[in-house]
C-alpha cells in the first residue's frame, strides 16, 4: 500500500531550476538570487531573468522592455469581450474570459516552438496589465486608455487604470508587488499550468489553468479576502478582539499561515516595510496599525500559546498595500496574476523543453 499524502504536502513532484524556498528559514531565491535583493531590479529585469535564466545586461533589457511596451496595446475584438462581461464578477474572472479569446485570435495558438512560445509570453505579459485596467475603466463608466510606452510596467499600469501618471514611491512599490509575486516554485497555480503544459496543450489553455487556480481564497484570493477583513476593523484596539473572535470560532485569519514556510515568508517582511513607508508618506498610519495588530495578535495567541507556526505570508501586508493604493478588493487578484503570469510562463517553458506527462494514481475505494 502506496501511503497517500494529502494536499501533496511536502511532496517533491518535480525538479526546477527557477526558483528555491527555504521554508524553515525563510529564504526565497529565483535563478539563484535572493528576494531582498530581486525587489530592487525593475519588473522586466525580473521577468527576463525568470524566462531565460539569467539576468539581463542593459542591451538586453532595453530590448526585452520595447518588445513588452510594444505589445500592451490590446485590440478592439478584446475591448468587446470586455464590454460584454457582468461587471459584478471579479477582475480574475474578466482576465480568464480575455486571455481565452486573446488565444483565438493568435495565429501562434497552437504552435508549441519555443520561439512561439516566447512570441505568446510577450503579449501576456504584456496585455494582462491592460486587460485588468480597461475591465476596471469600462466598469466604472471610462474609457479605456491606451498604454504609455514611456512608463514602467507597474507604472503603466496604474497609469491605465487611474487616468493619470503615478508618484515615484506608488510606481515602486507596484513594480516591488509584481517582483515579490513573480514567481514561487511549485504552488497550486503554478503546478496546475504545469499540468496543463505536460500534456502538450497551447501555453494560453496553461496559463488559463492558472488563472483559475489562483483564483480560490487558500491561494491568490487571499489578497482580497485580507482587504475585506481590513474593512470589517475600525481601530487597532478592535483589531484585537476580532483576531480573538476568529480564533476562539476556529476559523482562519485570511493572510497567514503558509504550507511551505514556517516562519516569516520573506516576501511578508519587505511588504510590511512597503506598507509603512506608504502610510507614513500619506501620513495615515490607521490602517497600517490595524494591520500590526492583527500580526502580533495572530503571533501572541498561535505561535507564542499555541506553537503554531502561522505567520503572516505575502498577501497580508500586500492587501495592506493595496487598500492605501485605492485598489477595489475585486481588482486584487488579477493585481497578483499581473506579476505572477512570469513565473507560470517560466515553468511552463522548463515543462515542455523536458516534458513527462503529470499523471498521478487515485487509489480507488
Ligand atoms: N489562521 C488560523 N489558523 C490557521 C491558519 C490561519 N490563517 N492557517 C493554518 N491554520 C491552522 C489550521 O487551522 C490548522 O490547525 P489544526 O492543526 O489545529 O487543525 C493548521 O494551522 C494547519 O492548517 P492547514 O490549513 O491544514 O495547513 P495547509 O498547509 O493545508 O494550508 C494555507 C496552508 C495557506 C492554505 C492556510 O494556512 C490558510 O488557509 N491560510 C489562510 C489563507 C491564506 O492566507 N492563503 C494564502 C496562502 S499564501
């Protein structure tokens, strides 16, 4: 009898070379380089190094940013698409429905070369920024904008869904967002685009898959759940007594707790940092300290009392971040797709330059 783990936990399924946790320690690596020291790079930097293995030199980056700005204009047929969604669903939900009729139109759909594959992980790369901000634009009753070409991707991005060019610190903490999301071994999302990819489908249908992985509030739904939770905390003295209700009714505090790490997740510590510096710059610390006092509540109460290892992870302090941003909580998941799309292109390209169709074994009872 095959012992079966559940939630595959701790299994090791595969072999990568693109990224490295350290989930004892609280180290995060892509390529080899630290997360600390990832965040200060630009997004395209990042992204190219995911791709290709290594980091850019500045010929190479200059050529890999003007083929993504050259590529984030999206085409009318799509701002159909957009037009016709409900406008109740999540931003998620619109960006899985767009990157679907994006594939049709792609006369690469079905071509899985490697420099096809490389040609389609422009555009998403690329178009998930303006897919997300024309859906938000056509829902609250604008038009959509065309994309700057003169502006970073994080910058472009706010640019397109605010109408108007964002300050430096707002640019890089946007840009630091999509850095820190970018990538994460084998996660649910990630594993399911791998999936998809094992069994030779197109890379869109693998990215598709990771849309909606994402999606569920034990992954990337995390982030909007933590928003709508700051909605639901006054003051940092009820934060508190909210922890404490969620606790004494067993249920989970949104934000926190990791399958991998068990201590601090590395990402979570540079977000807090973020998250005060943008308090502090909008001189409004409110939200901020409801955030830090649901932190050391959740670590007095479940690691300190009851040696639990339930830290907060990287959608904690992001959904922090993205409440002092203006972001709507139905925009946060897209938000992480927008910096993640990197990391589920770049296993995607490691499965099928060495691909073994992902089939495991049900034992049947
Ligand atoms: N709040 C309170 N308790 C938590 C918790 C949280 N956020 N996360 C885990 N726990 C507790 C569970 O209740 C369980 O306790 P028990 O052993 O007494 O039953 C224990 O820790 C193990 O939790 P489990 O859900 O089985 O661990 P997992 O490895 O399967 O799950 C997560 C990992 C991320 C799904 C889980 O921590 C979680 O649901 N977190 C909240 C959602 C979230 O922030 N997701 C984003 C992840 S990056």
């Amino acid at each position: 009898m095959v012992e079966i783990i559940k939630g595959l936990q701790d299994v090791i399924a595969l072999e990568t070379h693109i990224s490295y946790i350290d989930g004892e320690n609280g180290i995060l690596r892509y390529r080899g380089i630290d997360i600390n020291d990832l965040v200060n790079l630009p997004y395209d930097s990042v992204s190219y190094l995911l791709l290709k293995g290594s980091l850019p030199d500045v010929t190479e980056l200059a050529t890999f940013s003007k083929k993504l700005k050259d590529e984030r204009v999206i085409n009318e047929n799509l701002i159909q698409a957009i037009r016709t969604c409900n406008f109740n669903i999540e931003a998620m939900d619109a960006l899985r429905t767009v990157v679907s009729h994006m594939s049709h139109c792609d006369p690469d759909l079905n071509d899985n070369s490697h420099d096809a594959n490389i040609r389609k992980s422009t555009k998403l790369i690329s178009r998930f920024p303006t897919i997300v901000a024309s859906f938000s634009r056509i829902k609250n009753g604008y038009e959509p904008l065309m994309p700057d070409t003169n502006l970073s991707h994080g910058a472009n991005f706010l640019y397109m869904l605010n109408g108007e060019k964002p300050e430096k610190t707002v640019t890089e903490i946007m840009e630091k967002d999509f850095i820190l999301i970018a990538e994460h071994e084998l996660n649910a999302s990630t594993f399911s685009t791998r999936i998809t990819a094992s069994t030779l489908s197109d890379l869109y249908s693998a990215i598709i898959s990771g849309l909606g992985t994402l999606k569920g509030p034990l992954h990337g739904g995390a982030r909007m759940a933590v928003m709508n939770m700051l909605d639901e905390v006054d003051s940092s003295d009820d934060a508190e007594q909210y922890v404490m209700d969620l606790i004494e009714n067993h249920q989970k505090i949104m934000g926190f707790g990791h399958r991998v790490y068990k201590t601090y997740d590395p990402r979570s510590n540079i977000y807090k940092g973020l998250a005060k510096k943008l308090a502090e710059e909008k001189s409004d610390t409110t939200l901020y300290e409801i955030a830090e006092r649901i932190e050391n509540t959740v670590i007095r109460e479940l690691v300190e009392k009851r040696n639990k290892p339930i830290y907060p992870n990287a959608d904690f302090y992001s959904g922090v971040i993205y409440k002092y941003l203006g972001l709507h909580p139905k925009l946060a998941t897209s938000v992480f797709a927008i910096g993640r799309v990197s990391g589920w292109i770049a296993h995607c390209l490691e499965q099928y330059s060495d691909n073994k169709l992902i089939r495991p074994r049900a034992r049947s009872v």
